[in-house]
C-alpha cells in the first residue's frame, strides 16, 4: 500500500511522527512521479475572438475572471484566446460573447 493519498494507510513510525510517502516506500520514490494538480484536471482550448483594441481584450479579461477557475492568455494582434479551465467548451464560449465580441471555438491547444 501507499501513503497518505488515498491509497492506503500507514502506521507512524513513532507515536509523535508519522511516516512520510518516502518512508513507506523509499525503494520507489525516485521513479515516482505525482501529477500537477492544474494540468490534470484542466484541458487547453483556443478560440477566436474579434478584438480590435486593448478595451476588447480587458473586456475577456473580465468575463474570464468573473467566471473563475480559468487560467488564459490573450493574443490581441491575433484575436485568440487561450484558456486553461475544467469548463466545458460551450460555458467558456458563452462566457467569452458576454463581451458582445464574435468569438468562436478554434478547438483543443496541445501542451507545449
């Protein structure tokens, strides 16, 4: 069994410490390898969204924060936006016309 993640129990190793993962299984933990908590669990999708000026992309900004559980960049001289996020597709796109801007889904941006 492993540490304190779910995977099992583990008796301390004296009454004032408990055993750590590296305790427990110290003939793994190099090879172990523990997933980054935002890439798990978010997915990266791009989309296009006619901006013209900085008001435009501060405009995104503001829906985008007003949602919440997004990490984004803007590409004003390209119109995209790249967005991080556990929302579906369609919240992120209605979220993005709420600044009265076309914008359209351009799909998924592969990690780079």
């Amino acid at each position: 069994m492993h540490g304190p993640f779910g995977w099992g129990g583990f008796e301390p190793t004296s009454p004032r410490k408990k055993a750590s993962v590296e305790d427990e299984c110290s003939w793994c933990v190099a090879s172990c390898t523990f997933p980054d908590p935002l890439s798990a669990s978010f997915q990266k999708h791009e989309f296009f969204v006619d901006m013209t000026c900085e008001g435009c992309s501060n405009a995104v900004t503001r829906v985008l924060h007003r949602l919440g559980g997004v990490q984004f960049d803007i590409d004003l001289p390209n119109k995209k936006v790249c967005i991080d996020s556990e929302h579906n597709v369609d919240t992120l796109l209605e979220t993005l016309k709420k600044t009265g801007k076309n914008a359209s889904y351009l799909g998924e941006k592969s990690a780079q």
